[in-house]
C-alpha cells in the first residue's frame, strides 16, 4: 500500500480535473493551484487501485507543494470500492444505487476514507470533442488554468 496524507477538505473542494493517464495528472497540477484529480468514470473497476494509486503517488512527487486530493470513480461496483480502500485510497466514488453500499460506508468510516455518490463537475482531458490535445500545450494549459479558477460544486 502506497501510504499518503488524508485529503485536506480544501483539496477535495477543489476545481475537480479528470485525469486519465500521468501525462493528465501532471498537466493538471503544473498550474500549483489547489485541485482534486478525478478518474477517469469506472476507473476503478477497469483499471483499478493500484494503478491508480502508482499514477497519483507519480504525479505528487513531481509536484510536492501543489494541494490536491484524489478521487477513485468506482461506479456502482461495492467489490471495486472495497479493494481501493484495502489499496489506501482516500476519496473514493461509489454511486448511491450501489448494491451494499453500506458494507463500503462502514469500511470506509472505519478507515478515513470519504465516499462520494456523485461525480463533481469536472473538465475532463480525455474528452473526444477536444480532439487530440497535447496536455501540455498552450491551448490545455489555458483550459486548465481557466477552469482551476472557478468556483467548485459542493460534493457528496
């Protein structure tokens, strides 16, 4: 288990980015303004903990002083939520209609975790109608930087 801080409550306020893939993660934090990483939807149930906690720990030792928090989407998948938590995630998305649902609420109050039902808006670097951007292009750059300095939606 990679072993990091618990997310400071600015952090999970932050303006939420989707990030789906390293490249995505460090574009998002370059700015050094607070953000929360979000996967990508379902992530957590394709892809997985451990790839993304390996992806997360990657991106916040490239940039130490940026506040952020993550935030594994596992869908409605109880199996999925329950093996980020074992895997140390933090901030984990398991929706509201998730069959035992409470069993991943009681393991995530024993653990610190905090559970989300709903994904918070997002600019989301991955989306087909942006085409083929570059992360770290000046057009990406001007998006991120943009959307970092909205205001975020209240989560949960």
């Amino acid at each position: 288990m990679i072993s990091v801080p618990p997310p400071s409550a600015a952090a999970l306020r932050a303006p939420a980015i989707v990030v789906h893939g390293l490249d995505h993660a460090l574009a998002a934090l370059a700015p050094g303004r607070a953000v929360l990483l979000l996967s990508g939807v379902a992530a957590g149930c394709f892809a997985g903990a451990p790839w993304w906690r390996a992806l997360i720990a990657r991106a916040r030792a490239a940039y130490p002083g940026t506040e952020m928090a993550d935030l594994l989407d596992c869908a409605d998948s109880p199996a999925a939520a329950l093996a980020a938590l074992r895997a140390g995630q933090l901030a984990i998305g398991l929706g509201e209609g998730s069959p035992a649902r409470w069993r991943v609420v009681a393991a995530a109050a024993e653990s610190g975790a905090v559970l989300f039902a709903r994904r918070p808006p997002a600019l989301d670097l991955g989306l087909a109608d942006r085409g083929a951007l570059d992360p770290f292009s000046p057009r990406a750059a001007r998006l991120i930087a943009a959307w970092l300095m909205t205001e975020p939606a209240p989560l949960r």
